[in-house]
C-alpha cells in the first residue's frame, strides 16, 4: 500500500482525534501530516484509547504528535516510549515531537525534558486585512507598490489545470533561496523539503480541500498561497510562494488573502513556525504577530544524567 493510501485510510479516525483536541499548533491537522509522507512512513496505533501516530525513516522512529485521546495516561506514554526504543535501541531518535504547553502536565519532570521547538506565528486576521497604523507602514507601501508597478495582475481561485504553472514557479523560488544560503547546507536542505513538500500538496489540494489562490501578472502566475481551517476561529496559512522578482508581491498576497470571502469568518491565521531559518523569522515578526505559540519535543531523562546532576 502507498503511502498516500495508508493515510488516506486513516483519514477520518485523524480529523476525529484531531477535532477533539482543539489544538492550534499546526501539526494537529490532516493537511500538515499529509505535507510528510515523502519523508516519513507513518503507522497509526490505539493504545489505551489513544492515537499514537509514530513517523519513521531511515534514521529511526520518533512520534509525530502526543497521544491523542480524552484521557493520556501515564501507561500510554510509557508504552510508546517502550516501542521507540525497541526500534531505535539507544539512539537519541527517540522522542514525542509537537508537544504543546497545556500537554506538558502529562510528563513527569523527573522523568523527561522538555526542549523548545520553533515557535508558531499567529496574527489577527484583521490587522493583515487592514494594514493600518505605523506598525504596517511598511508593509502598505509595498502593496501599493506592487499594485502600481503591475496594473495588470490578477487576484484568482487555483484550479487544477494550474499545477504545473505552480510547480515551475515553485523550482524558481527554491533555485533562488538556495543561490541565496549556498553556505548553509541545512538551509538548502530546508528549501529542497520545502519544495518536495509545495508539490506534493499543490497536487493533493483539491483532495485536501485546501483554498487555494494565485497571483498572474501579464498573464503568467508569479505567486500562490494556500490554507485550511483549523478550527472555527482559525485559518492556517499552509503554503505561500512568491516569484522573488516581483517586489511587494509577498505583503500584497498575504493582505489578499486574510480579507479573501474564504477566509474572512476566521478571526486568527497561523502562519506556522520560521524552520530556525533567520530571514523567514525576521520576515514573520515583520507582521507583528499577535502570539508566538509554543510547543516542545519531550524527551527521557537519561538516567545516567540524573546521577551526574545529583553529584
């Protein structure tokens, strides 16, 4: 079986355990897990009425996400570590990853640690929408420079016959972010998973049921962006590239966006983490986020550390 059949099939038992959770952290979505199956072989377990979703590759096995259920018992976390380190031996692979603050209470701090993760960057809606005030002063001016200097762009729903206009987009943007960090092998890294990930989703959308939009200038698609509701009150940002030739592009597609009809009802966007990557993260804070959400990989405690700690 595919991978993408795999996850297809468990599909509604994921958006049942995902609804009950209420999470924000985008990791606790179906789109975002799907975003993963080029890197990870992902198997689903029930164990103690709980979903344990538990990602492997060739360096080992790690869970993707905290136990999910109504009631995390100390059983089911022992359990899931207790398979870890059955595949793993004693590799330090083994850990919980996406584990958000109110989730924390599950673990024992005599028993495992807690190392921060890449925060997530939520804003209001409406402050994207508007652009108002000195704080977006800024960003004002390059919407209003790339409506100027491109009179014939258009604003337009993706359809599918558009995928591979996107796809191409997609390879510019990555070969110029790479031109960009050719220093940086983990950046390039990064962009290359960015851009296997920006595929395998623009060809899922319509299955995903992602809304999606694009930008055209002189008829060519020069931009796109993509989301999905992640609960009532919230709209996750998936996806957002732009041609790094057109200025004020990015501020004008994000503007666009938080006020288009689909995403209007939402009152926050979660535009997920800056992958540690300092330009993406300056370039968040940019849009004065309303919340940095955090969120934690747990790990055990190495016993022979807890000896060292205790002299």
């Amino acid at each position: 079986m595919s991978a993408v059949a795999k996850l297809t099939n468990h599909r509604e038992t994921l958006q049942k355990y995902f609804d009950e959770q209420r999470a924000v952290l985008t990791a606790f979505a179906y789109a975002t897990t799907y975003s993963w199956i080029d890197f990870f072989n992902f198997d689903f377990r029930i164990i103690d009425g709980c979903l344990c979703i538990f990602a492997a590759n060739a360096i080992g096995t790690f869970l993707y996400l905290p136990p999910l259920g109504k009631r995390v018992s100390r059983n089911v976390i022992r359990s899931c570590f207790a398979q870890m380190e059955e595949r793993n031996g004693g590799s330090g692979v083994t850990r919980i990853e996406n584990v958000p603050y109110e989730m924390l209470k599950h673990f024992p701090t005599d028993q495992y640690e807690f190392v921060p993760k890449n925060d997530e960057y939520i804003y209001w809606r409406q402050d994207i929408a508007d652009y108002r005030g000195n704080d977006y002063k800024s960003k004002r001016s390059a919407y209003n420079g790339f409506v100027k200097n491109y009179p014939d762009h258009e604003y337009l729903p993706f359809e599918h016959g558009m995928m591979d206009e996107c796809l191409g987009m997609c390879d510019v943007w990555a070969s110029d972010r790479m031109a960009f960090g050719l220093d940086n092998n983990m950046y390039c890294a990064m962009i290359e998973e960015a851009r296997v990930m920006n595929a395998r989703l623009l060809r899922g959308a319509g299955e995903l049921g992602l809304v999606g939009r694009v930008v055209r200038v002189k008829g060519k698609i020069r931009g796109y962006t993509f989301g999905f509701r992640m609960r009532d009150d919230m709209f996750c940002v998936l996806l957002e590239v732009t041609h790094p030739e057109y200025r004020g592009l990015p501020a004008y597609i994000f503007r666009e966006f938080s006020d288009d009809k689909e995403v209007r009802p939402y009152k926050f966007l979660n535009v997920m983490d800056d992958c540690g990557a300092e330009n993406l993260a300056w370039t968040k804070m940019s849009f004065r986020p309303t919340l940095l959400l955090k969120s934690y990989i747990v790990k055990k405690i190495d016993p022979r550390a807890k000896q060292f700690a205790a002299g």
